[in-house]
C-alpha cells in the first residue's frame, strides 16, 4: 500500500463537489449545527463561498488519494496564510476505511504543506467522529478551542 495524492481532474471534482456537499450537510444536521431544511443549499453556499473558482481557487489543494490505479479518498488543503494551512475536508471512502490510508494521508499532507511554505495545519474534527480524532492526536495535532452544547 503506497498511498500518492494528485491534483483531482476536473470530472474528479465535480463527482467530489456533489459527494461533499451532501456529506457537509449531513454532517452538519447529525452534529446538531443545522436542520435538516435548508441544509443542501447551505452546504452549497459554504462551498461555492470557499471555492469560488472551483478546482482552480487560488491556494486550495485538491487531491484524489490513490493507492496504484485505486481511487481510496480524497483531501482538501488550503493556504490560509503564509504560514497557516488548514485541511478543509478527508475523506477515505467507506470501503477502504480502517486500512491506514487516513494516517498515511494526513503525512502525505503535510509533506505538501512543508513544500509550500506552511508552519502549521489546522482543521476541524465534529465531535461525534471519534475515529479521526484519534488519529490526528496520535499525529500530534492539539485542541485550539472545544465548543459545548447541552440539549435541554
């Protein structure tokens, strides 16, 4: 298993845009941010605000992961600053989740963040996805700031 990343092609976008505005949205409603109503068009807001010219936003990193011909995920790292990045979005697909790709991915990432000049990378982890914060507390990643909620 030798995990690359390259640059997501155009149709791999597309397919990743109508894949990730579901998924926000539905991670959103499950994690108590936002109601079900509304909530595809809030996501595509979201993206459309961040990724203003799609694929080719400046300072946003695409990539499909691949391991050989084998398309496993994908991740999306942005240029926040000159030396702040911040990994917007990982996905390893259900079927290929529990086989290392996220740890191999999230060093893979970093590499390309050292490449481009960046000190730090920050990202946001719903409290609900115990799996992926664990593997990035096993990387090294810290909290910056914990928000609560109580259901009354």
């Amino acid at each position: 298993m030798a995990v690359t990343l390259k640059i997501m092609s155009s149709d791999e976008f597309q397919q990743y845009l109508a894949y990730a505005i579901e998924n926000f949205a539905n991670e959103q409603i499950k994690s108590g941010n936002w109601k079900q109503t509304g909530a595809i068009n809030k996501a595509k807001k979201e993206h459309k605000r961040l990724l203003p010219d799609g694929p080719n936003t400046d300072n946003n990193y695409l990539f499909t992961i691949r391991d050989g011909d084998l398309k496993v995920g994908m991740v999306w790292l942005a240029k926040k600053d000159d030396n702040k990045g911040f990994i917007y979005d990982i996905n390893i697909w259900k079927s290929n989740q529990g086989k290392g790709y996220g740890k191999q991915v999230m060093k893979q990432v970093e590499l390309i963040a050292k490449e481009i000049g960046l000190k730090m990378i920050g990202l946001h982890v719903l409290g609900h996805n115990k799996v992926a914060r664990g593997l990035y507390e096993q990387l090294g990643y810290v909290e910056t700031n914990i928000k609560m909620e109580k259901l009354l």
